[in-house]
C-alpha cells in the first residue's frame, strides 16, 4: 500500500532554530506539493514542485522557507529562522498532478 | 482571488441521519472540484471530484453535485454512520490549473 511519508511527526522548537521537515513522495508521482494547516487560515499551498522542479512558491514567505527536491524520493521544508507564528501542521502531498494527490500525515510543529 | 466557503462550519447527527455538507467559491471559473474527509490527525483523502463540465458524481453513500453557474457544490451523506465522522473540506482547482482553494472545512459528528 504506497503512501507518502513525512518526517518528523511532531518538532518542538524554540524560536530561531532552524527546522528541516521530509517527505518521501509515491514512487512514480512527478508532482509534490507542500501545505500548511492552521486553524485561522485553513489549509494553504506554500510551494509545489513537477519532475523536481519547483514551479510555485508564492505561498511561502521567501525570506526564511525554502523548498527543495534534492532527487525524486526526497522533498524538504526549511523553515530559518522559525517564528511562533510558524506553528501549524505541514502536510506533503505527491501525485500525477493537481487531480489525483496523495497526502501524508503531516509534521505537526510548534515553535515556542 | 477565489474564495471558497463551506457552510455549516460544524455539524452533529444522529446516526442514520442523512445530510447535506455546502460549499460555496466565489469565481466560477473552475477546472474541477474536489471533496475531501479529514480525520483527526491525518492527512487529506479524496472522495470524489468532479469535473467542471459535470453535474455529480457519486460513491458508495456520497453524492457530489455542482452547480457551476451559482458558485455551489453539496455533499449528500446517505444514511450517516458514527465511521462517517470527520472533516469534510472542499476545494476548487481554477481553470488555470495552476491553483488549488480550499473551504476551511464542515466538521461533522454522528453521534451512535
């Protein structure tokens, strides 16, 4: 049973380290997409990524997130420095495109 | 900007009980639209789409219409089980295909 998988589960940090989260996408799906969840904004696209290329980032605030494909089984989330106001639950999805995407169970992160 | 608005915010049932989940977007310009459940903790897993040029789709005890023209899509519930309860979020993909709006999501519980 393929699932996309995402590291680590939960991260508590203090402000101002930097935290890295993973996704393993489904073997065989060229689009990645990253989201973040949170009770006052829902659920936001932060960046998505076709054949390992990035192609939107415009949800992510680009002075401190980052997002990358170093090769097609890794997808990170950087986030340096973390801010309180980063805390949410990041969700990796993968999938053949925007109609078929799979999700994983997220990274739940609070930055104290 | 698309805005996507699902109506009631939460709702709670006897079991049994059909019921109907609302979601509204405010630019009828759209690909598809999806219906989503949430279970706590979880990541999002897709339960129908339907294509703009559609009316409904249905799966099991689920019923998806969408009236384009009018900026609305219900979700119908068949005879409610507690196993049904969730999070039902919405979400329209633009005709761009480059964009994906979420509802801020229908909590529901049916009560045993």
């Amino acid at each position: 049973d393929a699932r996309v998988t995402q590291t680590p589960r939960h991260k508590v940090t203090e402000m101002g380290q930097e935290v890295t989260m993973r996704c393993q996408p489904i073997l065989g799906h060229n689009t990645v997409f990253w989201y973040r969840q949170t009770m006052m904004q829902g659920l936001e696209l932060l960046a998505y990524f076709r054949n390992r290329a990035p192609l939107d980032d415009s949800g992510m605030p680009k002075d401190r997130f980052s997002a990358e494909m170093p090769d097609a089984t890794l997808a990170t989330l950087k986030i340096q420095p973390s801010e309180p106001r980063d805390s949410a639950v990041y969700f990796c999805a993968s999938g053949l495109g925007w109609e078929t995407q799979y999700f994983g169970p997220g990274t739940r992160l609070l930055v104290l | 900007k698309q805005e996507v608005t699902q109506i009631p915010a939460a709702l709670s049932v006897p079991e049994g009980e059909n019921l109907v989940l609302n979601c509204s977007f405010t630019d009828s310009a759209i690909y598809n639209l999806q219906w989503f459940r949430q279970d706590p903790g979880k990541g999002l897993t897709s339960l129908l789409l339907i294509q703009s040029s559609q009316r409904e789709q249905t799966s099991g005890r689920l019923n998806a219409s969408l009236d384009k023209s009018s900026g609305r899509s219900t979700l119908y519930i068949a005879a409610s089980q507690p196993g049904d309860s969730a999070t039902y979020l919405c979400a329209v993909l633009e005709t761009s295909g480059s964009r994906l709006t979420f509802g801020e999501g229908t909590q529901l519980t049916v009560n045993p």
